[in-house]
C-alpha cells in the first residue's frame, strides 16, 4: 500500500482517533456540518431537485407506422437502455456532487433509507452539504424499459441473497453484524430486491453512467457491488468523474492487456480479470480511488461459496490497488475489521454504523480534496 494512504490504511490508527479526525475534517469544510447527522436535527433544506434519464438507445422497427392500426410496430420506436436519475442539491452544495450506482439485484433505493428506517447515504451527504444523484441502471429499477428482452424470474432466493451478502448463514445471524434483528427490517431489506429486465452489459450501464456526468459536469462516483464494473469503465470513458468510491466491487476488475492476474479460485468458482488497453487503463490513474470491504470475509479459502466469494473478491481487489499504484495512480483497498470496524455485511452503508462509514468516507474525500 502506498504511503500516500497512509491515513485510511494504517493498521495501527485506532478507531476512535480516525473516527474523530474524520470528524473534525467534517466540521472544518464548508458548508459546516455538526458532529454526525441524525433524522432528529431538524428539516433538511433542499434548494434544488429532479429527475432525468441519461444515455440509451433507440430503435426503429422496419416498415411505416399507420396512425389507424397504432399498435401494429411496424415503423415505431423504442428509446431504452438508459439509466434513470433522481437529484437532490442542498442549500450552499459543495462543489462536486455524489452519483451513486447499485449493485446486483438492487437499484438506488439501497441509497435511500436504511431497512431499519434510519437514514441513508442520501440524506446523511445532503446534510454535509453534498449534492446527490441517485442513479438505477439500463434495464433495473426505474430504467427497466430495455431493447433487449428477458424474462424476470420468479425466484425463491431470499436465503440466498441473506448468505450472500453476508448478514450471516440462514436462519443465524453472525455475531456481532451491524444488521437490525428485527423481523420487519429483514421483510424490508428482502423487499428492496428487484431484477433485471434485460442482460447486464457492464459497458452500457458504464455508458449511461457516462451520459450523466456529460449532464452533469464533474463529480465523485460512488459504486457497490455490481457497479463497480461499469464505475472503472465510466471512469475510463470520461474525465468528468474525478474520484471514485467503490464498496465491494464484484467483478469486472480491469486490468492492463498483458497484466491480468490468473483467475483466483474460490469454492464459489473462478475470479477472473478483464483487460483493456494500457491507453485506457491509465485513466484510472488519473483520479483517487478508495474500495470498502466489510466483515465476515474468511481469509483463507472456506466451504461456504457465499462468504467465501468475497474472499476472492477483497484479494482481486488488492492486486488491481497494486496495479493502479504501480502505474501511478492512488487507489486504496479498506478492510473495515483491519481498521478496528467490526460486523459489516456487504452493505456498509446502510448498516446500524453507517454514520462512522459515512465519516470515513467524508475524511477520505477531504483528504484528497474532493470536498
């Protein structure tokens, strides 16, 4: 790790001292923001807010389309494949707003309040005077009309997705995780699942990504899970986004042609790298970049394919850290228990110590002057 990380990957940096810097950072930027938010601190004043979709394509059925047979298809059109966008400014914004892009199964109400009702990263950014967009990708979510078709399955998978995101092994939680017991916030966090309407394309969600930060000017991408794929490639494509926060990215690490490290196994089956071009890659220098990872990840390989998925995940994630610093870049890889945070599942930031993550990551973004 370089030293230039020194302040987020120190080992040694205890907790509490971290968590107060981060803090103090908070309360010397502008606009002012007063110890951590909380939904009791009053009204949150929004100066400006809307909604828009972003990138996309259209297509035309062939022949000529008869006003007096409208639902023949022949000669209409379909605009599909984009990402839609709600947005919010506070009164005195920063100068760079948050995008922030879901992960696998998910769409931008991950970003909202937490299963437990608390306040999400959405509010919890308003209020330290962060414009946010909030973005659900092509063919998720509110973007779900798509060009390509496919059919939602009906799947009884919520056990699934319990191990997978690391709450604990069904029906026992782990101890110690930062995930309310409650029954109705389970019923809440299974109900934020939704599918996809079409196949994932990791380059044209980047794409549409893209397409908002042509809108938008420059800003900070803030990825989970999934997103994180198409958050390197939307770097990659344009140079509005100058800082990224990934939090357990999944997949779709790239890698410079010829550099790609062998596939790592895992009882979840093979990781294995993307590439692209040198050129391309070295855009990813250009910016800061900083990827969570929470708890319960084993560290040597492990019978249970769902925890054990993330083991190789955290460790494809150092090597690229190592391959982006190698070639100049500053990006570092947080393991939250290395810094003395216990009991995150696979969503950080909406866990019952989203506010000290929240924290965390304001200190790392005034650290590389991105507040």
């Amino acid at each position: 790790m370089n030293s230039t990380h020194s302040f987020l990957s120190g080992r040694g940096l205890s907790v509490r001292i971290g968590l107060a810097l981060a803090l103090t950072l908070a309360l010397q930027a502008q606009p002012a923001f007063a110890g951590e938010p909380r939904m009791d601190e009053g009204p949150l004043v929004i100066a400006a807010q809307g909604a828009f979709s972003a990138g996309g394509t259209v297509v035309t059925a062939p022949g000529t389309f008869n006003p007096a047979d409208p639902l023949n298809p022949a000669g209409q059109t379909l605009h599909g494949d984009h990402c839609d966008v709600i947005w919010q400014t506070p009164v005195n914004a920063r100068p760079m707003p948050l995008v922030f892009l879901h992960g696998a199964g998910q769409s931008r109400r991950t970003w909202e309040s937490t299963p437990d009702g608390r306040e999400g990263f959405q509010n919890l950014f308003l209020r330290m005077g962060y414009g946010v967009y909030l973005l659900d990708q092509p063919r998720r979510g509110d973007a779900g009309r798509g060009t390509v078709a496919q059919t939602a399955p009906a799947a009884t998978d919520d056990q699934f997705w319990f191990g997978r995101f690391r709450v604990g092994v069904w029906p026992d939680y782990f101890e110690g995780v930062q995930f309310p017991r409650d029954a109705e916030s389970l019923n809440q966090y299974f109900r934020q699942m939704t599918p996809n309407t079409g196949p994932f394309d990791a380059d044209l969600s980047a794409s549409a990504v893209s397409a908002v930060f042509d809108r938008i000017g420059a800003g900070i991408l803030v990825t989970h899970s999934q997103g994180g794929g198409p958050g390197w490639l939307a770097v990659i494509k344009n140079p509005q986004v100058k800082g990224v926060v990934a939090f357990e990215p999944g997949s779709n690490f790239v890698f410079p042609e010829g550099e790609a490290p062998a596939p790592i196994e895992g009882s979840d089956g093979p990781l294995a790298a993307s590439t692209v071009p040198l050129d391309d890659f070295l855009r990813l220098t250009r910016v800061p970049i900083i990827i969570y990872y929470g708890d319960f990840i084993p560290e040597t390989r492990s019978d249970n394919p769902n925890t054990d998925a993330w083991r190789t995940r955290l460790a494809m994630a150092r090597l690229w850290a190592e391959a982006v610093n190698r070639h100049g870049g500053d990006a570092a890889v947080v393991h939250l228990p290395e810094q003395g945070i216990r009991g995150n599942t696979h969503f950080p930031f909406s866990d019952l110590n989203n506010h000290e993550i929240a924290a965390h990551m304001a200190a790392w973004l005034h650290e590389k002057k991105l507040d």
